[in-house]
C-alpha cells in the first residue's frame, strides 16, 4: 500500500480529533487520563500502523514480513498506561473504566492509521456512548439511589472500626470508601464512610445497631452526591 502524505496527515489528524473527543469526555469528567492523554494515544496508535504500512511497502518483496507485526505490540503495551490510572482510594478501586478507554481509543488509532475510517468513527461514537448514556442507565439499573454517605461519630478507640464494620457486614452493607478525621482537642473521631446499601436496606434496623454499639456517639446518613 503506497501512502502519500496528504492521505499519512489526514490520518493523523482524524486520529487526533477522534481521540479528542473521547479524551473530552474524560477531561470534564475529572479523570485521571483526559484529553491530551487520549490524543496522544490515539495519535501514537495511528502513527505506529502507518509506519507498519509504510515498512510493508517498502520490504513487501520479504515473504516474513507482516504488517500488522509493530502495531500487535500497541495492544499489549497499551496495558502499561492504563495500568497507571487505576489507584486504589479506601475500599475502592478507581480508574477501570479509564484504562479500558485508553485500551479502546489505541484501537481507534490503529483502526484509522490502516484506512478503517467508518470502524474508527463508529467506534468513537460508542465509546463516547458507553461512557456517557450507559454509565447513567448503569448507576440507575444497579445501584439507583442505594449508594449513601454514613459519617459516625465515635470514641477515639482501637478496634472501634472494626465494630463498626462488622455491624455493616452483618446488614450486607458494602463499605466502598473510608476516611477519618480527627478534631484537634477532642477524644473523638469521624468516620466517613461511602457505602452500598442492599435493596432490602432498613434504615430503622441498622442505625439503632450502630447506636448500640460500643463507642458510637451519633450516625448521619445521608445521599450521596458524588
């Protein structure tokens, strides 16, 4: 396949502006990969499958030489990336879903550097769709408004967390995030907690249980407001 440089340049810049996109998405949703990020992994995708064309074209007389050898690599290497996005906070692991983006949009670029201009395009366009329209019907399909915030104020003791989860456990309530925090002059402490309460979740059952727990002083629970 010969390529000249008005059809390499478009190539990249439809690269750019599809991994922009995307990246958009991910900017104003404050994640930790955004819009530059995305660009630029597109962008390199797109570029590592033109030079694989481009070395085709050039040594296509060598019966071992395969094309898609140098961007095969893209895929697994892509992993060393997205890995650095995912941190664990508290109970919680973050960064999933961007990982999975950055995966995606490398294949967007390797799809528009080899030509594939309505797969790259309609792949944006559900990537774009996934992480925006079905991350809304997911929260409402799964969790709906079950994703709450506990903050309890205890006794600065040890093993009071450990109670404190146990009691939650035992209503099946999942923990996915913690923090404390300390007042300076005081013997008490704030949990702060984001949990996932069941669907059989009874407010009037587990409250009084923490309550009556050893070293809780007071338990709010409120809507989580992200």
């Amino acid at each position: 396949m010969i390529l000249n440089y008005v059809e390499i340049l478009s190539r990249l810049v439809l690269a750019i502006l599809l991994g922009g996109m995307v990246g958009w998405e991910r900017e104003s949703s404050s994640r930790p990969a955004g819009f530059r990020t995305n660009i630029l992994v597109c962008l390199g995708s797109a570029l590592i499958m033109v030079v694989s064309l481009k070395f085709y074209g050039l040594f296509e007389a060598a019966h071992s030489n395969d094309p898609g050898r140098i961007a095969a690599q893209v895929v697994s290497g892509i992993g060393f990336l997205g890995a650095g996005t995912i941190i664990r906070e508290g109970f919680a692991v973050k960064g999933l879903t961007t990982a999975a983006g950055l995966w995606a949009i490398a294949g967007v670029g390797l799809a528009v550097g080899a030509g594939f201009y309505f797969s790259a395009i309609s792949a944006t366009v559900l990537i774009i769709m996934t992480l925006t329209i079905l991350s809304i019907i997911e929260k409402k399909i799964t969790h709906g408004n079950r994703e709450k915030k506990l903050r309890i104020k205890a006794y600065d003791q040890p093993g009071e967390i450990g109670k404190i989860g146990s009691v939650l456990g035992d209503h099946n309530v999942h923990i996915l995030d913690l923090s404390i925090d300390h007042i300076r002059n005081e013997q008490n402490i704030y949990i702060n907690l984001r949990v996932r309460l069941p669907a059989d979740f009874d407010a009037n059952q587990v409250i009084p249980h923490l309550t009556q727990t050893t070293g809780v002083i007071q338990v709010e629970l409120k809507d989580d407001s992200g």
